[in-house]
C-alpha cells in the first residue's frame, strides 16, 4: 500500500459503519419481543416523546426521507401501532400518531437501553463522554455541510 491514509482501517467512517451493524444486531433480539425492527424502534421513539408528527416532521428528526419513513410506517400502521391520517388544515400533509397499543408498548420498550448500555459503555460516564464526543463530531460534519455548501455558493 503506498498511501497508509488509505488503509480501510484507518478509516472513521469504516469504524462508524461497523458500529452501525453491530448496533444493529445488538438490537435485534432486543427489539424483537417487541415486534420492531431497529427502524421501528427509533421511529417510535419520536412517536413516544411526541405523540403525534407530521410525516415530514418524522423524517427531519430520523434525518431519513420520506421513501424510507413511508413504508415504515406503513408496517408500523399494519401492526396497529400508529395511525396515519391527513391534515385536515393541508390534505397533502399527513400526521402519525400512537394508537392505545403503540403507546401501551413504551412501558415494555423502557427495557431495551438498559439491555445495551453494557455492551455500549462501561458505566455513566463513559456513556456521557462517548455520547459527548459523537455529538461534537456530528455537529463538525454538520457544520461542515454549511461551510461546504457557503463556498460552493461562492465560487
């Protein structure tokens, strides 16, 4: 290899990928008494500190677009967990909100952190320091996309 900057593992991004997958199969048996997938689960999240969001409200706040949330939800509705109905103020709009059964579920769902925070960090404060320092790197990449997107503009 001539350039080591290039080795896959020197890569952040690789290692965020990797943590990403094995986060995720963490999760699976975790979530799956409770009938979610791992999108599922982060969806209802929003839906249990909200109770109710706009389909698009739902995406900024997963930062997914509306091709992936739709059929999420769709399944989620399927389930009998939410329900999804249009804004009666704007008919292109739509609203998602937690049935009785959907919000019956965050009781059992408080379980799933303390089942992965183990696995995650080793006590409080490392889980604070680590949620500290990928909050500062995400708020430079953010940044960034703001900085890269002001000089693009200015060229």
């Amino acid at each position: 290899m001539s350039y080591p900057e290039l080795l896959l593992s020197n890569q952040l991004c690789f290692l965020v990928h990797r943590l990403d997958l094995a986060m995720a199969a963490k999760y699976r048996p975790v979530l799956a008494p409770l009938g979610l997938t791992y999108g599922q689960y982060l969806a209802m999240l929003a839906l249990w500190e909200h109770r109710e969001l706009g389909v698009g409200e739902l995406c900024e706040l997963l930062r997914l677009d509306s091709g992936t949330v739709s059929p999420l939800l769709k399944r989620l509705e399927a389930s009998g967990l939410v329900e999804r109905k249009r804004r009666a103020e704007d008919e292109r709009s739509v609203s998602v909100r937690l049935t009785g059964a959907g919000a019956a579920l965050e009781k059992r769902a408080r379980k799933v952190p303390a089942a992965l925070a183990g696995c995650l960090a080793a006590d409080e404060a490392e889980y604070r320091a680590v949620r500290a320092s990928l909050e500062g790197m995400l708020s430079r990449l953010e940044e960034g996309e703001t900085q890269d997107a002001s000089l693009a503009a200015a060229r």
